[in-house]
C-alpha cells in the first residue's frame, strides 16, 4: 500500500476551513496583472490555485489585476488565458479589477465619509519625508485633517478629471506610527490620465494594488486569496480595508514564490530582454515565460510535475533548473518518438550495397505503454552519419568508426571503414565501408558483435533542418545576485544554429505538437518558423543532465 502524500500547510488550512463549516465552497483565485507573459514562478501559483479546487471541490476566479492603464495590454491578456489553459486549467470565471471601478470608487468614498480617508496634494518627497523610517514614527500630513465635506468634493474633482496627472492623491488615514511602514496613511487612489484597455477614457483615477486587490476578492467570495511571501507585510493592510468597510472577510495567505537558477523571474527584467532585442520574443526558448517553454517543447505535465516537486513552502529556496530538465526527459521518455538526424553530416558510402533503396523498421519507442509501434525508414549505400562518430587516428576505447574498424548501424547493418576521402585542406569528406549483409538488426546471423551503434540517415532520402541548440540564458545561476548589470551573465552559447542538419523523410510530417527523440542528441519540437521549404526543430533538452556549473 502506496504511502498517503503529506499535506501542505495551505492544504491543512483549506481542510481545517471546509471540515469546521467555516466555508462550504473553497474559491480561490488566480490574479495576474497583464503588464507581460506569464513565467515558470507563475505556473506555480497556477497549479496551487487550481489544484485547490480541483482537489477540494469549489472553482478559481481568473481576475485580471487591470488597474495600471500604461503598462497593461490585450495581447498579455490573451497571452495568459492561452498560459492557463496550455497547462490544463479553466477558471469558472473570467473577471477584471477594472469590473469593479465603479464599486471601488464607491467603497473609497465610504472610507472618506468614515473619516478614513482623505485627499493630499503633498509631492511624493514630501510624503516620503513624512513617512518615517522603520524605528522612527513618520508624521502627520498637513492635509490629514480635512474635512469629510472638503475630501469628498475634491475627491468627485479628481474623477471628473479637474487635476492633472500627481496634483492629488486619496490616501487612507490609519497610523503614522504604526511599525508597518505599509499602513502609514498608505495611498489608495492617484490621479492618471491615460487609457484603459478595457474602460477606456471613463477614468482618470485608479486604486492602487493594496487597495483593489482584498475589495475585489471580497467581491468574489474568495475563501482563500493565495499570495507569495512578499505580500506578508501587506496582509495587515488587506485584512484593515475588509475590517472597515464590513463586507466578506477574504483571508490572505503566503507561500514561498519560485526562484529558478540561471534565470530572472521579473517581468520588468524580461520586458527588458524583449524590447532591446536580446531575444527573440516573450516566447524565445530561452526565456523562463511559459509560452518559451511551449515553444522550446516543455509540455503541460512536465511543467505541472516540476511545480508538484518543488512544493509549497513557507521559505524561499532557490531550485536548480536541472530539476526542470529532469521533468521534461522523464516525460518525454515515455512519449517522444525515436528519430534519427545527423546535426553535423558527413557522408558515408556502403560500396558493396547494390539494393537500391531498402525499407527498414525502427521502433517509434520502446518505453512507451503501448509499445510505441514501428515505422519505415529507407535505406540505401549513401548515407549521412555524425562527424564525431569518425576519427581518423582512434583514441583508446573508441567503439565507432576509424579505418578498419566496424559499427552497427541503427537499425541496419554492421559496417566496415575500409577508406575516406580528404579534401585540399584535410577535411574528411566522405567514409568508404563495406556492409555485412547478414547483420541486418532483427534478423542478424553473422555471428560478429561489435561495440558501437551509429544513427544516420539515407541521403537520396534525407530532409534539410535548422536546428537550434538551446542552453542556459545566464552564465550565472544567480544573475540577480551578481555584480552589476544582470544582462552581463548573458551567455553568448544560449543559441547554437545548425543550419544544414539531416532528418529522415518521416520528420516531414512533424508537426507544432510532435515531441521527438532525435536518437542519441536529445529531444527535439518543430518550431514556429518552420515553412514547408525549411524545417525548424528546437532542442528541449539533452538526454542528459550535462550542464558545467561555473567555479
């Protein structure tokens, strides 16, 4: 009998909450502010929020945190559903902060009219001036006590847009001397005039995040507003609007986000790789956003795996991406068809082969459940093999080719180096062999065992690939960390173009959501910028972990 998984402490929370009748419906929500794409620490939080209700009955709001016009687009929007789904999530239902700017107006103009609120002119030297420090108690603003009836006229100015970007703010009148710098007067409202990509020009105010985020999960119902560790100093804040406006008492709680080695997990930092062009995109295979991950040939189980390791923990840890690495091969290992490509040709002439074109049967995988089933690959006397599978003067222990020596060919037959061409400047151009006719794989009665087996691919036959070799985008497994400017930990080797690759014929018909051992070189998707003329494959990964940390 299998040993019961232990709860984590979100999960005991949630049990305690449902089996003391606290809640009868567990609703979380899942709350991005599209301001980007989403990242593998993204894809975490999307797991818990989902996985709760999916474990414990209820359903996950999707609520768009809209309530910064300028840094916010559609494209993110659609971006981000199309995140969730990929991973195998549906939300019930699809809501925006900006669906409450009108109740959130109106819970501002409560806290005013409760004398716990008021509108301040002062500039934001000013403000921070008066804030205080950690040990020392910040001051009163010369505003703080306005009248209920002045605040509220000002306040109706600052929504029909009789100021100017900064003239006023609305801030909440709590305590100056409070330990938590956050709940010194913090600002609820700002004066902005810029356009909503949903509301338009209707407004020129918006509630800052600490003051959109508790109102709109009371809004919600939402039971259980899952938060990473960051937001700890918030909750007091959170827990204070709820408490003054008497409505449902949403509870926050946090858990350790996601930080991944030989990466960066800012939006801001990523938006800055995208717009001076050091990728290729928000969804550049290198990129830690999970439509990169998509694109490089991560699937949603490897992802949801890797996000079901790490856990959920009160304390932040740095994960190894090898850890990633190993989800992906784990998963592919029982589902991604055997191929053959030879990434770096040279050809090779069976001169005692006179068949013609020969079909031959491969295994598609033989760790798949179902057997994996088999395939046709055509063979014939010219074939395309691997440049390092040659070496003209063997090293000790070398089990492929070298003049004299013999090799099995994947699938094939046994063969026999018996001469190679060079050309002027002493490059190897082609391999002369011989093949043994009865040692044909499946039905060899040779006799002769040789220690080596080769992949290749017939030439007559043979498709023409890019392939993109992927690694690391940092040098560092902290670029955060680092000295200076994170992009100097760019590592110049993230991006290695093989343009002149062969792949067998059957790798024509490869298609966006094919995934594909290519035998012995790792695993392999076609890419986005494949056309019929030219096939594009991304590397996902290597078969094994080969990654040289730095000293």
């Amino acid at each position: 009998m299998s040993e019961e998984k232990s709860l984590n402490f979100i999960e005991e929370i949630v049990e305690n909450d449902l089996n003391s009748g606290k809640y009868e419906t567990l609703v979380t929500r899942f709350p991005p502010e599209p301001n980007g794409y989403l990242h593998i620490g993204h894809a975490k939080a999307i797991c818990l929020n989902f996985g709760l209700t999916q474990k414990y009955g209820g359903y996950t709001n999707l609520r768009f945190d809209d309530t910064n016009p300028v840094t916010e687009k559609t494209e993110y929007v659609n971006s981000q559903q199309e995140d969730i789904k990929w991973l195998g999530f549906n939300w019930k239902n699809e809501l925006y902060a900006s669906d409450y700017f009108d109740q959130l107006y109106a819970f501002a103009v409560t806290l005013i009219e409760k004398g716990l609120a008021y509108v301040d002119e002062s500039s934001a030297d000013e403000i921070a001036a008066l804030k205080g420090t950690p040990t020392e108690p910040g001051k009163d603003s010369p505003h703080r006590n306005r009248s209920v009836a002045e605040n509220l006229d000002i306040f109706t100015k600052m929504k029909n847009g009789e100021f100017a970007d900064g003239a006023y703010i609305l801030r909440a009148k709590i305590d100056m001397a409070s330990p938590n710098m956050l709940m010194r007067d913090p600002i609820i409202y700002r004066i902005k005039h810029a356009e909503h990509h949903r509301t338009g020009n209707k407004w020129c105010i918006y509630p800052m995040y600490d003051f959109a985020h508790g109102q709109s999960d009371s809004i919600e119902n939402i039971t259980h507003s899952i938060c990473t560790l960051e937001y700890v100093s918030h909750r007091e804040l959170y827990d204070w609007f709820i408490e003054k406006l008497e409505i449902f008492p949403s509870k926050q709680y946090e858990f350790a986000r996601l930080n991944l080695t030989s990466t960066v997990m800012s939006k801001r930092k990523l938006l800055q790789l995208v717009n001076e062009n050091l990728v290729s995109g928000w969804d550049d295979p290198r990129m830690p956003t999970i439509s990169g991950l998509r694109r490089r040939g991560f699937t949603p189980k490897s992802v949801r795996e890797f996000c079901e390791r790490i856990g959920i923990a009160k304390r932040e840890n740095l994960i190894e991406l090898s850890l990633l690495e190993f989800c992906i091969r784990e998963d592919l290992n029982k589902t991604a068809n055997r191929v053959m490509a030879v990434l770096d040709p040279i050809k090779l002439v069976i001169t005692n082969y006179d068949k013609g074109t020969e079909d031959l049967i491969g295994e598609n995988n033989p760790e798949a459940e179902d057997g994996g089933g088999t395939r046709v690959i055509p063979f014939s006397n010219e074939l395309y093999i691997e440049r390092e599978d040659f070496m003209e003067v063997p090293a000790k222990k070398w089990f492929r080719l070298a003049p004299g020596a013999m090799v099995r060919l994947k699938f094939a037959y046994i063969v026999k180096c018996e001469d190679f061409i060079k050309d002027e400047n002493g490059n190897v151009t082609e391999i002369r062999c011989t093949y043994i006719p009865e040692s044909k794989s499946g039905s060899d009665t040779s006799g002769i065992n040789v220690k080596g087996t080769i992949h290749w691919v017939s030439a007559p036959h043979a498709k023409t690939a890019e392939i993109r070799l992927y690694d690391r985008l940092f040098t560092s497994e902290t670029p955060d960390a680092e000295e200076g400017d994170f992009k100097d930990y760019l590592n110049p080797q993230s991006l290695t173009l093989l343009p002149n690759a062969y792949i067998e014929p059957a790798l024509a018909e490869a298609d966006l959501d094919g995934r594909y051992q290519f035998i012995r070189k790792g695993y392999f998707c076609l890419d986005k910028d494949s056309t019929a003329e030219k096939l594009v494959f991304n590397r996902t990964v290597t078969l094994k972990d080969t990654f040289k940390k730095p000293n």
